[in-house]
C-alpha cells in the first residue's frame, strides 16, 4: 500500500486501528514513533546494483494505555513528515516489535489497517545457480497428447 492510499483511508475512519495478519490486534494505545523516508542502495548476488525507497512507519506499545491515535494526528505526523523530509508517495514498509523488529507491508480491511509478512527473496535467481522450483502433478492427471483417455489410471487394466 502506497502513503496516499494510507492517507486516503484514514480521512474515513474514526479511528486508527493495526493488526497482524492472523487478526491479532495492535493494542490500541499504540503509537507512530517514527515516520521516515528509507534509501536501500544495495548489490545482488548477481551483482546488479539496486534500489529501493521506502516510506516507514513504526509501531511502538508504550504503558500509556490511555493513549489513542485519532486519525488526524496521523494524517498531520505525515503531513509534517512530507513537508519537511521531503517524502514521497511510495510503498509503506511498517515496522512492528514481536520477539525483535518485524517489517511489515500493509493490506487494509475496510477497518483496520493489517500488517502483512514480508518474505526474503533472491533477486537475481537468473544467474545465482538456485534451481527452478519444480511442478508437482498427480500420475493419474497427466493427459498424453491431448487424451485424457489415453493414460492409464490405478485399477483402469490397461498395464
């Protein structure tokens, strides 16, 4: 999700609310201790020269239990955020603290915002050597040329 998407969804709500993707709600006194802009400038295993800018929002449980986020504190953090540090309309990367720091990307579920699990990846799998996964396919599905009644099928007799 993209900052004026985020935006765009909380001019609509009443108030802020994050979860995890399993429905496990962010505790609602939550605050937004840092939005910032992020620069990855990084090499491959393939050594292509990469990338990557984020916006970031981070997530932080503190004791003050009475605190709650309304929307438009939000919108003025990033209202700010934008004038001043000059960010710009990119993907939203949230950072969450579960047993150490989790990055997250977000979903929106017409109510709350969802932390969605970010996975690595090798970016150059072209030419690192990591072989392609293979396709699993059921013996009794396969069709030889065309045929579907061409290929034999457990207890068919045709063996």
């Amino acid at each position: 999700m993209i900052l004026s998407e985020i935006k765009e969804k909380l001019h609509g709500l009443e108030q802020v609310q994050f979860e995890l993707q399993d429905g496990t709600k962010v505790p609602e006194h939550f605050h937004v201790t840092e939005v910032g802009s992020v620069h990855k400038h990084f090499i491959d295993c393939g050594g292509t020269v990469r990338d990557e800018n984020l916006v970031s929002f981070q997530l932080w449980n503190a004791n003050d239990t009475d605190h709650r986020l309304a929307p438009e504190k939000l919108l003025n953090i990033i209202a700010l955020s934008e004038k001043v540090l000059g960010i710009e309309d990119r993907e939203v990367e949230v950072e969450y603290q579960a047993n150490t720091i989790g990055k997250y990307s977000l979903a929106f579920n017409g109510k709350s915002f969802v932390l969605m699990p970010k996975f690595t990846d090798c970016l150059a799998s072209d030419s690192c050597g990591i072989p392609q996964e293979k396709r699993k396919v059921k013996l009794s599905e396969l069709v030889v040329n065309g045929d579907s009644n061409s290929c034999c099928t457990p207890g068919g007799g045709c063996c």
